[in-house]
C-alpha cells in the first residue's frame, strides 16, 4: 500500500482480501478488525470511497464493543478523514468520537513532544569529565592543541585524545560543533557557573 502504485494497490487488495477470508474463518475478531480498516484505507486510495466506508463501518460494529481506539488511531490521518465522513453519515457517532478524540491527544502530545525537544535538548549518553570539561572551556576560547595542552599541563597527544571522546560524546566531527553543541546544550555555562 505504502508503495502507491496500481499493481501494489491491487496486490494488496488480493492479500487483505483472502487474510480477511482465513481470519473470518477462525474467528479471529480482533484481526479481522485490523484487515477491515486496511481494506477501508486501501479502497479508498483506490477511489472506492463508498465500499470504503462499508468496510469500515463493518470495522467498527466489530470493534466497538470493546472499544478499541489505538488501532484506528495508528493508521493515520487518511483514517480520521474516513471517520469523519462516517460520523456525517450518523454512523457510530459517540463511537467516533472518541476515536476522533484520541487523534486529537495524539496530535497534541506529538506538538508538545516538538517544543520540548526544541526547548530542552536530550541529555547526553555519557557526561563529560571534568578534564573534558576544561578543554572544552579551552575550545570555546579558540586556543590550539598545543596551547590548551601548556594551560593544563598535559601533551599534545592527550588534548587530542580528550577531544576525540569529547566529538564522540557530543555526536560531532570538528572543534567549532563542538564548541556550539556545548552552548546549545548549556554545558560551557553550567561548567563556569
């Protein structure tokens, strides 16, 4: 289906049809409910809109008595249009409702989980020591390896080697992402205060 094209669609369309077959046939109810709302999804990008809803109209006479939500909430958006239509039709309003409901904390919590990452970004896997700390204070300074390595009485060689655990840590490549992932992240300020 995610595919989009004519043979996929039909393709598709084959297989949902005979897993619908085998699992009304073993009486699998919570399955079937499954492979109507893909038939409904897949006849409707299809442009069977009508057969579409018929499907999942059957879906939700299945489901509703024990009111699953989640499962239509995981197919996306294409499904809350199908409910909507639904619920124009009268069909399962209360039903809907909640599932529409649950779309719309979905929504909500996807937007807050946005700002948050934008506002607090996640903490790192291992925190710097406090050797690491200094250079980085040295980095964000712009002094040479050899510099920073006079300062803290250390070798060139191991100013390098703190810096190559420092990019692994922050996830960078160079001096300057390292020095801005630090700001970002607020550890040179945390470091001073």
């Amino acid at each position: 289906m995610a595919q989009n094209t004519k043979d996929s669609r039909q393709q598709a369309a084959d297989l949902l049809e005979q897993f619908s077959d085998y699992l009304t046939s073993i009486h699998n109810k919570s399955s079937q409910i499954s492979v109507l709302a893909l038939q409904a999804l897949q006849l409707d990008s299809q442009g069977e809109e009508s057969v579409a809803l018929e499907r999942l109209t059957a879906a939700l006479n299945l489901a509703e008595p024990g009111g699953c939500i989640r499962l239509f909430v995981d197919l996306g958006p294409q499904m809350a249009d199908l409910l909507k239509q639904l619920i124009e039709q009268n069909v399962a309003v209360d039903y809907i409702g909640r599932i529409l409901d649950a779309f719309k904390q979905d929504e909500h919590r996807a937007t807050q989980d946005e700002s948050d990452q934008l506002t607090s970004p996640p903490p790192l896997v291992e925190p710097l020591t406090n050797r690491e700390l200094e250079i980085l204070d040295l980095l964000a300074q712009w002094l040479q390896n050899k510099e920073i390595a006079e300062k803290l009485f250390i070798s060139p060689e191991t100013v390098k080697k703190h810096l190559n655990n420092i990019y692994g840590k922050l996830s960078v490549s160079n001096r300057r992402q390292a020095v801005e992932k630090a700001e970002i992240l607020g550890i040179l300020a945390r470091h001073k205060g």
